[in-house]
C-alpha cells in the first residue's frame, strides 16, 4: 500500500513536472512571438509599409500594426489562419503568384519582389508591391520568409491616369493635324477642279479653234490639245484622291470601290473589295474617313516597293471594326523592316480611335496590314 501511494506520488510530481514544463514552453513561444511583434512595431517608426513574416513550417504569420490597419483584418485572423495570403490573393493573380511562389522557395534565391492585387477585410482589393526575403538554413531549405508589402494602389491610379491624359493630348494633337490636313484638301481639290481645270478647259477650247484654222500638216496645234486633256484627266483624278468622299452622299465600301477602279485603270493591277460581314450603319463620318485615307495610304505604299498584281481588301465588323489590305507582292522581312511615313500616318490615324495596326510579310509571301478600331 504504501508503495502504491508512492508511485501515485511519483506519478502526480512527474505530471505536475510535465505541466510545468508546458506552460514554461508555451510562454517561451509567446515570449518570442511578442517579441517579433514588437519588433514588428519597432519598424513602423522607420517604415510605413505592410510588413510581415511568415514560418514555412507551421504556415503561420506574423504581421506589424500597419498590415492591420491597411488591410483591416485583426491579429488573430492573420495569425491562426494558415491559408490567410493564398486564400486573399485575387482570382486572376492567384495562380502566378503561387507558381511564383513554389518556384522562389525550389530556387537558391534569398530575395523576390511581385506585384499582385489582395482582398482587404471589407472585400475590396488593393495592389501591392511585395518584396520578400527567404531565409534558408545551411541545408539551403527554407526556414522563413520575411517581406513588405508596399500599397501602391493609387500611384498606380495616378499614373494609368497621367497616361491616359498624355493619350488623349496625343489624339487631340493628331485630330487637329488631320483635320487641319482634311480642310486643305478639300481647299486644294476645289481649287483644282474649279479653276485650274476651267481654265485648261478654256485653253483647250482655243487651241481646238486656232488647231481647226491651221494648216493639216500642222501637228503642234493636235499634241496641245492632246497634252491639255492628259493635264485635265490627271488633275481629276488628283482632285478626287486629295479630296475627301461625302460619306453623307456616298457609302465607304462604294468609295473604296472607286478608289479601286480608279487604280486599276491607272496601275494595272487587280483590285478586289470583301464585306460580306461589314454592317457601315455602325461607323460614323469620321471613322469613316480614317480607314478610307488609311486604304489610299496602304495602296500608294504598296504599288511604291511591292510589285503586286493583286490586292484585297477585306472589311468586317464585330466588337470591332477590321480591315485587312492584302497584297501579293514581293514582301520583307519584319526582323530587317524600319517604318516610313507612310505606316506611320496610318498608325497614327488607327491610334485616333484607340485602334491598333499590325503588319505581318515575309519575303516573296507578299504583306498583310490589318488595322482595328474598337466600336
């Protein structure tokens, strides 16, 4: 009996023993885990940003007052949450990030930066900047990660809007120019059609009377007046390129199509129109105007250097409009090709309407200009 009562003596000194121990291991667990804390609060004296420390063994985070505050989540549900960062990252990041992450913790680096977009408490997102620190034990295995995460949301902001505003000083800049362009055309043209053109008629009409008093075998008086009507076909048919279509009276595929006409009696190449799928209802005027001087400009490049004998042009609308000029002439090589004027005005001229150009050839493969405007 009595050893009995020893044991049981034995037993309650070893639990209470065991107990004690515990609770001393515990506190040093708290101990150390306040004292992160305090550092953490330490370091909002020098830095304002979200810092953070995470222990890849228990997948725990610690994080300073500032995280908190930023981000409006409270200790505990950062601490006792080991899925806290995966399960806030936002959906469309969320798979870089922890491709990103799995491979920074495989690779031998000690230091990773990202930006990436984190649900705040009250479900929004804020962007951030994060720069993360990896601690590795002489093994090279990762024992614990330590970062800042950065709120750079409204720098961001401030800058997509500084460039947007650069954008929209560039557009007005072009649509001045090309509608200061337009104006002289359309002045240029007249001038031509109205008086140049009357006059050379008039001329013609002179030379025709003196040419039926000359004597027969007086050839001079013929080829004058031959000259005359080349000056005044040509002058016409300048007058209508410089000059702007009246899309009020005339549709763009029918313009396009003169153009094309027109081309084909001076060039002798092939010309052919596709718009199956073109609804013109949803263009305005000066959209209008864009892809028809962008057509003009892509014809005159391409008859300068291609060598072609058939172009094609293509147009469809959907989201968007598309139009595709397709020639079949010698090409080049895109690796070796610098941009003239010429591609340059129509870039600009597509950039107007937020569109976009792309230009796809190879050699003896002939060329490809497709442009886009949003609708």
């Amino acid at each position: 009996m009595q050893m009995i009562l020893i044991a049981l003596n034995l037993g309650l000194i070893g639990a209470l023993i065991g107990m004690v121990l515990y609770f001393t291991k515990e506190r040093k667990k708290k101990r150390a885990l306040l004292a992160q804390i305090d550092d953490f609060e330490f370091l909002n004296l020098a830095t304002r940003d979200c810092v953070w420390k995470l222990d890849l063994k228990t997948m725990k985070t610690v994080a300073n007052s500032f995280l908190l505050q930023t981000l409006g989540y409270s200790r505990e549900e950062v601490a006792n949450n080991p899925s806290w960062w995966v399960s806030n990252i936002h959906p469309e990041d969320k798979s870089r990030m922890l491709l990103i992450y799995e491979q920074t913790l495989l690779d031998p680096v000690t230091t990773h930066e990202d930006e990436y977009r984190f649900r705040c408490a009250d479900g929004s997102y804020k962007l951030f900047l994060d720069r993360a620190y990896i601690k590795r034990d002489t093994n090279g295995k990762p024992i614990y990660m330590i970062g800042a995460m950065q709120d750079i949301t409204e720098t961001r902001a401030l800058q997509a809007e500084i460039h947007n505003q650069r954008l929209q000083l560039e557009q007005l800049k072009t649509r001045a120019v090309i509608e200061a362009q337009e104006e002289e055309r359309e002045k240029v043209g007249y001038e031509l059609h109205e008086n140049i053109n009357q006059l050379l008629a008039g001329a013609k009409l002179y030379l025709g009377q003196a040419r039926d008093n000359a004597p027969r075998d007086d050839e001079s008086l013929q080829e004058a007046c031959i000259l005359i009507s080349m000056a005044i076909t040509e002058i016409k048919n300048l007058t209508n390129g410089i000059s702007p279509p009246w899309f009020d009276q005339i549709s763009l595929v029918n313009a396009i199509s003169n153009h094309c006409t027109a081309m084909e009696e001076q060039k002798g190449i092939t010309l052919q129109i596709e718009h199956e799928d073109f609804n013109e209802s949803r263009l305005n005027n000066e959209q209008k105007l864009a892809l028809y001087r962008i057509i003009q400009e892509q014809f005159s490049n391409v008859l300068k250097h291609s060598g072609c004998k058939t172009m094609i042009v293509e147009l469809s609308t959907g989201s968007s409009i598309t139009m595709n000029i397709i020639d079949d002439g010698i090409g080049f090589d895109p690796n070796a090709f610098e941009k003239g004027l010429g591609l340059l005005r129509i870039t600009k001229r597509a950039e107007l309407y937020n569109g976009k150009v792309e230009l796809h050839s190879s050699p003896e493969k002939g060329c490809r200009l497709t442009v886009e405007i949003p609708l």
